[in-house]
C-alpha cells in the first residue's frame, strides 16, 4: 500500500492507495507542535478504523508547504515505517516533478510543491490548457499549457483569512457559517450579505480572474479546463460559471502518480512531452 501524505498550512490530507484505489482518506489541522509518536497514535487509528495495520505500508510519498511539518512527519516514517518500506521516503522536489512537467517560471524552487503536484495530476488526466485552483490558506490558480508546461498564476488570500480578517478588523462583524449558502445576492441581514460577499463575490473573481488567465494561456484560444480543488473548493464552485470539475483529491492523485513512476538518473534530459506515458519509467 502506498501511503500519501500532502503537508498544508492549516491541514494535513493523508490518502491510503491499495494499488491505484484510494481506500482512505483522512484531514485534519496541521499542527506544528505534535511529535512524531503522536503522529503514530493518530495514524494509527485512523488506520484501523478501515481495517488496515501500519505494517501493510509499502512505500511513502510526502509533499509539503511547511518545512517544519515535513521535518516532523519525516521523522515519523522514519522511526515507524522505514524498516517496511521497499524504498525510502520519497519527498517531492522540483528537480524531480521536472522529469514529468516543465516549470517555465523564473524561480522554478519557489514555487510550492502542492501546485506542481496539482498540475501534474491535471495534466496527466486531460493534456488539454488547463487551470487548476487550490482553495487552501491561499487561493492559487495555476497554469498549465496543452503541452505539459507549468508558466505560473496567481496567489490570494483564502477564504479562512477573509473571513478571520473581517471578525478581526471590524466591531459588529461576526465569524459566519459558510456550510448554508444565502438565498440571493443582496442580504437583508448582517450574516447573510457576509455571506454573499464571500461566496458570491469569491465566485465572480474566480470568473473575472478565469477569463483574464484564458486570453494569455498559450494555444488556448481563449478557453482552459478550470479544475477547483482544496478545502473549501466546494463552497465556491457553486457560485462559479469558470469552474468545470471539482477534484477534491486531485493532489493525492499526483502523488500517486509520482510515486509509481520512479525518478530517472538525470531530470534535467526528460521533457514534459517525454513523460506523457513514460513506459520506461521504474514503478515502486
């Protein structure tokens, strides 16, 4: 069983893959201050609660934001699954995700693991211009051409800092509850006009923003695949046009993917078009 682990600022998802299913999937608050035999408590039981022991781990594939964080759950699969593994912890880095997409931005190690992974994941599955939008901490929209080439996006503030800067900043304005969405656009009361504001108006940025990206993406003729995912992608896809498919494990898709097929000797040599259907690959 593969065991994939995606490293966020407020969470953590883990999928458990049995071949190409996912059996599990599991999220919760990224929580600097917790050890690793914590993480093994934890991890354990959500484990157990779909029948599955740690020892069936197989291989473990990690990507993460949050260097601390990574440093945490390294040291956990380390002390409790390194003896089991066919291969060692497999951690996410630029150089490797080149040899299956080609970064063409300035500062290609800048840019965060999870958005590659994203693009990787998208592209694999459609080959077509794509944008995919994380709905995280931040809101990124990441683009990615029909040839297999990540050429940058945008970064907002996510929907959890809005709405934590509008209780924050403001004396009447209280936390709300996005989980039932309001009747029209215009509020007749506090709560609901907050929550117009936020779903409505993230809906049409998403939209204004869309079109914008659409007319620069390259070949594109003015369209792309829009794919929303993260947690809060749910919330907003319903009040966007752009947005056509919500992927809610798009991420683990690409560390699948990663992990199944094996870094080659030298990244720099494979292009994004090489690497479409890499059958030279090594699987683990």
């Amino acid at each position: 069983m593969l065991l994939a682990i995606d490293i966020g600022n407020s969470h953590t998802v883990l999928g458990l893959f049995h071949h190409d299913q996912l059996i599990g999937q599991w999220r919760f608050h990224s929580d600097r201050n917790r050890t690793e035999d914590e993480l093994a408590i934890q991890c354990h039981g959500l484990f157990s609660m779909i029948g599955v022991d740690c020892g069936e781990i197989s291989h473990c594939i990690l990507a993460s934001v949050v260097p601390a964080l990574e440093k945490i759950w390294t040291s956990w699969c380390r002390k409790y699954l390194a003896a089991q593994l066919a291969q060692p912890l497999q951690v996410v880095t630029a150089q490797w995700i080149r040899q299956h997409l080609a970064i063409h931005t300035e500062h290609p190690d800048e840019v965060g693991a999870d958005r590659l992974v994203n693009g990787i994941a998208a592209w694999q599955k459609y080959q077509c211009p794509l944008v995919i939008i994380d709905f995280g901490t931040a809101i990124t929209f990441d683009c990615v051409t029909a040839g297999g080439e990540f050429i940058g996006g945008l970064i907002l503030p996510g929907i959890s800092i809005s709405l934590a800067a509008l209780s924050a900043h403001t004396a009447k304005l209280p936390p709300i509850d996005l989980s039932i969405g309001p009747d029209k656009v215009i509020g007749t009361t506090t709560i609901e006009a907050m929550k117009s504001g936020i779903l409505h108006g993230y809906g049409a940025l998403v939209d204004g923003l869309i079109a914008r990206i659409a007319a620069e993406m390259p070949e594109s003729q003015g369209t792309c695949k829009v794919i929303a995912t993260g947690g809060m992608a749910h919330l907003i896809a319903p009040y966007s046009q752009a947005i056509s498919e919500l992927d809610p494990t798009l991420t683990l898709t690409g560390l699948h993917f990663l992990s199944t097929h094996g870094r080659n000797a030298d990244p720099d040599q494979t292009s994004a078009a090489d690497a479409r259907n890499i059958p030279g690959a090594s699987h683990g």
